[in-house]
C-alpha cells in the first residue's frame, strides 16, 4: 500500500512563491536576500499553522543555494537545495523549544554555532516556540544572539510575542505573519482538491475555512478529515456533518421568524437544534455572528468585511434588506447579554428561550 502523506506536509511550500497569505513577508525576505542585506537574527510570529517556520526554512534554504535564480529564489538543483530537499543539509538545525527549554539545551546549540557551514554560506539555527525557553536559557543565548559568527543566522518563531523579553526583541528583526483570509484558505484548498482528483462544493471549503480559523495548517488537516468522511466528494450537508457545524440555514430562517413574529416556529428550530446535539452558549454565538453579518450587509462597503463566499454574502444582503438598523442592533445586545449571562445561568435552554422571543419583539416594534 502506499504511504499516506497529509496535506498539510505534501502540499507544504518549498520556495517563496507558493507561499499563501504572506506576500508582504516573503517579498521583503526575497528582496534582502538579492541585496545581500541580511540580518543575524530574524523573529517570525504569528498565529499557529500560518507559514512560520514554513518560511523560515525556504530562507534558510534560499540564502545557500549557490545558484540563486534573478527572482531571488533558490534553484533547487545545487548541491545544498538537494541536502535540504531530502532533509540531509547540515546547515540548518532546528530546535523546538518547548521540549528542549533548558539551559544545558541552548548551550548544545551555541557549540553547533562554532562549526563553519561546509557547502554554502551560512548555518542556519531555527527555534520554534522560543517563547517556552527557560529565563536561565534566554540569558545563556543572550550574548550569542546579539553577536554570533558571521556565518550564523538565528530565525527565532512564536506564537506569543509578548511573552519574550525585551532585550530578545531588540535583537532581533521581526515579522509579523497575518491570520489567513477565508478567500485565501478556499482557494488554496480548491488547488488542492483539484491536484487530489476531490470534487468540493464552494458552500462546504468556505465552512472548513471558517472552521480553520486562519490557519492554513488546520485548514489543511480539517480537508483531509472531511475528505476521508466524503470520499472525493465533498458536500456542504456531509461537511456540516462531519465536522458538527450548525447549518447557518436555520440562522436564516431564524430571522424572517422574528420579522414575522412567529414565535411558535422560533421555538422549534430552536428545540431541533438541541435536539442535533448543539449546545445552547454555541447557538447563542453563531446567532450573534449572522446577525453581525447582516449588519455589515446594510452597506455594500461593509459587506466585504463578511468572511464568506460571494453566493452566502448575497443571501445576507438579501436579508439585510428586510431588516431595520436599530433591529439589529437591539438583537445583538440581546444576544451578546445572553452569551455572558449563559455560564452562570442556572436555567441555560430558558434564557435563550427568552432571548429569543425579546428579540422577536425588538423586530415588531421595529416593523409595525
């Protein structure tokens, strides 16, 4: 049988243009690369799975390539982008600082900085989740950060900045990697269901996006779960499924129901939903959410600040033009009340309940 590989790692970029979401950054590497302008210690921080260390080892690799192409990238026939295209370089150690915090780890690490590189120019020491180095550990490194030998590039990445210490960042170059887009995690994972022979409708990649939360990596894996659920096929009904997603059909429907001040029918979408397994502080959120959208949808400005596909953001604009500013805003307070109170409320299904009907009734106060 043959080995499985996830997405996540056989669609991972090698060269800075199949970088998705962080041209700003890739430009910027590129560019310091041609020119030569090359600091001794970059920090790479952002959200989990946006390209981090993904875009730390394409530099590494791109600043030894011994034939780099005019667009700044690296050949990938030299001998260098050979040893690292099959994981043998020994000009690029990674150290993943959650498991390898202490001091006796970092002084290992400034022993490997005194060995010259053998092919290329440059040794390249990666630390992923600096941010869990011990205080003992940071002051070790301190002094062979701030001046390493002239063939040493240290690439420092966080997901939490602001845990490290002021005389770290000072040190240090820093790039900040941007949260995804939902646009750009769809069409990512649409050339990947097109290279993977997957058939996927637009309404079920947008939920994974959505699910993903800005991270390419997640996106990725949540693509393959869904996938072996579908096989090859995947449908927006099967991907809700899978993946115990609310159908924002029923957040619809919702809504014409307290225009229309059927109260009776509120209650039973809202029983059926419990009734699918969903929680009630959950229901509450993703209520306040379309509601939020259908709030954007009044301007043809703001609606482009919806994260969803062109067919979903036209539904919300065809509800928004049912529904009255202060409608909206009144059902929004209401429902954001309801998400705070919800943990504390000792008859949870009743207060959304009540919720619920208020803003049916904010809606008829609203359209006499």
């Amino acid at each position: 049988m043959e080995n499985y590989i996830v997405s996540a790692r056989k669609y991972r970029p090698m060269t800075f243009d199949t970088v998705v979401g962080q041209e700003a950054l890739t430009t910027t590497l590129m560019n310091s690369i041609k020119t030569g302008h090359l600091a001794h210690a970059y920090l790479f921080c952002g959200p989990r799975g946006v390209g981090k260390t993904t875009c730390a080892r394409i530099f590494a690799k791109t600043i030894n390539c011994l034939n780099p192409k005019e667009s700044g990238e690296a050949c990938d026939e030299c001998e260098s982008c050979k040893a690292f295209n099959e994981n043998r370089s020994l000009n690029i150690h990674e150290l993943d600082a959650a498991s390898n915090n202490s001091v006796d780890d970092i002084r290992v690490l400034i022993e490997q900085t005194r060995i010259p590189p053998q092919v290329g120019k440059y040794k390249v020491f990666i630390i992923d989740e600096v941010h869990m180095l011990s205080s003992q550990a940071f002051n070790a490194f301190l002094k062979t950060l701030e001046e390493p030998p002239h063939y040493v590039i240290f690439i420092l990445a966080t997901t939490e900045k602001h845990k490290l210490l002021p005389t770290i960042l000072s040190r240090c170059q820093i790039y900040d990697f941007n949260r995804m887009s939902v646009n750009g995690i769809i069409g990512h994972l649409q050339n990947v269901a097109n290279k993977e022979g997957v058939n996927a409708e637009q309404a079920a990649l947008n939920v994974i996006a959505q699910k993903a939360d800005g991270g390419m990596r997640d996106a990725l894996s949540i693509f393959d779960q869904v996938n072996a659920y579908c096989q090859g096929n995947i449908t927006y009904k099967q991907t809700i499924a899978n993946l115990n997603v609310l159908d924002y059909d029923y957040y619809f429907k919702l809504v014409d129901c307290f225009i229309g001040n059927r109260v009776s029918e509120i209650m039973m979408i809202f029983n059926e939903i419990l009734n699918n397994g969903f929680e009630g502080g959950h229901f509450i959120v993703g209520l306040n959410s379309h509601l939020r959208n259908l709030l954007m949808s009044k301007d043809a400005q703001t609606l482009t600040l919806i994260d969803s596909n062109e067919e979903v953001r036209q539904r919300y604009a065809q509800q928004a033009a049912k529904c009255k500013p202060e409608f909206l805003y009144a059902a929004i307070r209401r429902c954001t009340d309801c998400d705070i109170n919800y943990k504390i409320s000792q008859n949870k299904r009743l207060l959304v309940e009540i919720t619920l009907i208020e803003i049916a009734q904010d809606a008829q106060e609203d359209h006499p």
